[in-house]
C-alpha cells in the first residue's frame, strides 16, 4: 500500500510536466478552446491523483527506508509542478480572463497561470489560453503560454514555483507559522500592481489555489512517513 502510495505521489509529480510539452507540441495545431479543456482536464486529473495518494497514505503505514527520504523530494516537485494547471483551472471557473470579460488569461503551458501563483497574464486577452491577442486563432498571433510574464502581475510563474517551494518545505520542517511570512512577503511585494484592473481578484484566487495545492502535498508527506 505505501509502494503505491509513493508510486501515485510520483505520477502527480510528473503529470504537470508531461501536460506542459503535450500543450506546447499542439497549441499551434489545437483551438483555444481546445487548450482551455486540456488544461481543464490535466487540473483534474491532478486533483485525482492527489485524492487517492492521500486514501492510500492515510491507510498505509508509514515508510520507511529510501522511500522515507524521498519521500519529502516527490511531495516538493510535485507541490512545484503541480500547481500551474490547478491555478489555470480555478483562475477560469473564477472568470478571470475568460471570454468576453476583461483581464488577463491564463497561460496554459505557465507554471502558475495568470496569478501570482501561477502564470502571469496577458492584458486584453479575449480568451482564458490566448494571453496576448485579440484573435486568439488569428496569424502571427501569440498562441497560450507564448507571453507568459506579461500582463499586470508580472513574473507570476516563477513565484509561483517560489512560493509553492516555501510553503510545503516550511509545513514539512514543521513550522507552520512561516506560511504568515511568506504571504505577507508577497502581499506586500505585489501591493502596488494589485490596483491594475482585475488583478486583485486575480491575485485572491490565484494565491488560495497554489497555496492550498502545496499545503496538501506537505500533508500527503507528512501521511507516508509519520
């Protein structure tokens, strides 16, 4: 039980990544809307796979050995990786970015969409998987993931693969009060771009999503080895 355990926290870890190339070989090939349901599908299956490494390590004893330190390694990968696709899919349920509205869209291949967790958005962006055209389909525009920094929250994908970091080795050294520091970092940090037009909601939905992914990997961790 704890060897599928381990096996199924190995497959969220890599499921993320494997998502990013398949987007990246077809988005000139596939239609946003298109994109926009694979990306839907990848979050899903994420949440899946975390749901049943979290059955299996709740009813398995704890590991021990090898497995036991690697243990820790997988849950932070996949807290990293993990994330960008569960953030996309929350940014689009919340309507951010999404047609016909306002705002940035998330960038399907980004490591944390159109959030501060997730990929930095594009402004004006008709579609949630187009961060920088108006004709999401049209020549010689940008296809998803293409302008990932742009938008008014800035280098989102790299702070999300920060931030997801921190958070689950912080809950994994056992010191849960390092969660207020790292949130007031990047509220502060973030405070002067969180006027532009939608990224307050943005930033919200974005940073609950990400964290709350890193904060489960740190407790499927802490179900396998303690």
């Amino acid at each position: 039980m704890t060897t599928a355990a381990l096996a199924f926290l190995i497959a969220t870890a890599l499921a993320a990544p494997l998502w990013i190339v398949v987007t990246r070989r077809t988005r000139d090939r596939a239609s946003v809307e298109a994109t926009r349901r694979l990306g839907l599908i990848a979050a899903t299956g994420l949440l899946v796979l975390a749901g049943t490494t979290a059955v299996l390590a709740a009813a398995a004893g704890p590991i021990t050995g090898l497995p036991a330190s690697a243990a820790p390694v997988v849950a932070a990968l996949a807290a990293i990786t993990g994330g960008g696709p569960v953030v996309r899919a929350v940014l689009v349920a919340g309507g951010v970015g999404t047609a016909g509205q306002p705002g940035p869209a998330p960038a399907p291949d980004s490591a944390d969409g159109p959030a501060p967790e997730s990929d930095s958005p594009s402004p004006d962006s008709t579609s949630p998987d187009d961060p920088g055209s108006d004709d999401p389909n049209g020549p010689g525009t940008e296809r998803p993931g293409d302008n990932g920094d742009a938008g008014p929250l800035r280098g989102g994908r790299v702070i999300g693969y920060l931030e997801r970091l921190a958070v689950v080795t912080t809950l994994m050294a056992g010191w849960p009060e390092g969660l207020a520091i790292i949130l007031a970092v990047k509220s502060l940090a973030r405070y002067p771009e969180l006027r532009a037009a939608n990224a307050a909601e943005q930033f919200i939905m974005g940073t609950f999503a990400s964290v709350m992914w890193a904060v489960g990997m740190a407790g499927i961790e802490h179900l396998l080895t303690h």
